[in-house]
C-alpha cells in the first residue's frame, strides 16, 4: 500500500514512517498541504496533520474530498471536541489524537482501507451510452460505427464523464484527474479540450454544463 505522510514535525514524520515501513507499506512524505493537494494521486491511504505551515489542515482535507474518496485519517494534537466533529463531518475516515500507539495507527490504517475496497466497484473495460462506446483498455472510442480520433486528454476527459454518466463531475475533480492539480491552472486548457471532445463527438446535448459545478453526461 502507498501511504502519503502529510506531517511537519521532522521527529513525527520518522516515526509514522518507520511505523508504515516496518507494516510492509511504502510512503512518502510532506510536510506542506499544498504538497499533499499535488502528491495524493499515487497513494491509497493519506495521514493527514492538522497543524501545516502553509494551509490549515483542515482546508486540506476539504479540498482533497472535491477530488478523491481515497482513506484519509487526521492525525492531530486537537483533541478539543469540535476539531473532531469538524474533521470527521468534512470527510475525513478516522481521527486520531497524538500521541497515538503505532500499532493503534496501523490497525485503524487497515480497517479504513477494508471498508473501502468492500464498498469499491470494478470498473468494466468498455462503456455504452447510447451511439457512444468507449473501450477503456484499448483507448478507442467510437459513435455508431464513427472512429473518434481522439487525442490522449480528450480521451480521458471522455472516459472519466463516461464513468460517471448520470453524476456531476467537477471542474476540481477533472482538472485533478487530467492534470494532477485541481486548484492551480490549466482551466483554459479544459475548456480548450472539451470544445475538441464536442466537436468530434457531434452529439450536440450530450456533454451538459452544470453551470458553476462542473459537466455532466447522461445515461441514455
């Protein structure tokens, strides 16, 4: 497992990695949240402090919840009552006040992740709506019997609104997903990629703007 260590204590950060080493689980760590908005997308679990140098710990987590549904456990000195209930309502999966027995951490790492992949879904290898067919191992996709020649991003966009056909997608979640970074740049660049989509598809309708949220398709 990949465990992003967001922690600016020097001393801290050793333990929890020792700890997470020690469990047989890669990490990484940071110790700034705006490293850890960049950093989330190749771990599975995130220790999340509240104290950063740079953002409220807090403000982290609500950001990465826009984007990601990955385990995320607050590992904190606030153990006032309303940090709690603040960390818990704004998404985080645990919350742990230090200090905290290592082997606490590493059981409660564990039973987080279970719930998760009990309740994850396998992604099927092609989706169907409607004309529109999209073959997400072969990176092909096509309307009727219409080849979509498609560049790389505009494929991807594509895939991500297919897989969530129904749902709104957010400009955060897709800029995270393409570009690694939801809160930076790259807007235009979206906009630019989704009047491409547009045209080579030629299903007028079929990408909806949910105005001020995001983009939507609709299951047919």
């Amino acid at each position: 497992m990949q465990v992003l260590i967001v922690e600016d204590d020097d001393a801290m950060a050793s333990a929890l990695s020792a700890a997470v080493a020690s469990a047989g689980h890669k990490h990484t760590r940071v110790s700034r949240g705006e490293d850890a908005l960049l950093a989330h997308r190749q771990h599975e679990v995130i220790l999340l402090d509240l104290g950063l140098p740079d953002l409220d710990g807090l403000d982290v987590l609500r950001k990465l919840r826009q984007v990601t549904q990955i385990p995320i456990l607050i590992l904190t000195a606030r153990d006032d009552e309303r940090s709690v209930v603040l960390g818990l309502r704004s998404g985080a999966d645990d919350y742990l006040v230090k200090p905290v027995k290592l082997v606490e951490l590493l059981a409660r790492i564990e039973a987080v992740t279970r719930r998760t992949n009990r309740s994850g879904q396998e992604t099927p290898h092609t989706i169907v709506l409607g004309e529109l067919e999209v073959d997400l191992h072969r990176r092909v996709a096509s309307v009727g019997q219409r080849h979509l020649a498609l560049t790389a991003t505009e494929f991807d966009l594509l895939s991500l609104l297919a897989r969530n056909a129904g749902s709104v997608v957010t400009r955060e979640q897709i800029l995270d997903a393409l570009w690694g970074d939801a809160f930076l740049a790259h807007s235009r660049s979206l906009d630019v990629h989704l009047t491409g989509l547009r045209s080579k598809l030629q299903l007028p309708g079929f990408i909806i703007n949910v105005r001020g949220v995001g983009y939507r398709v609709e299951q047919p």
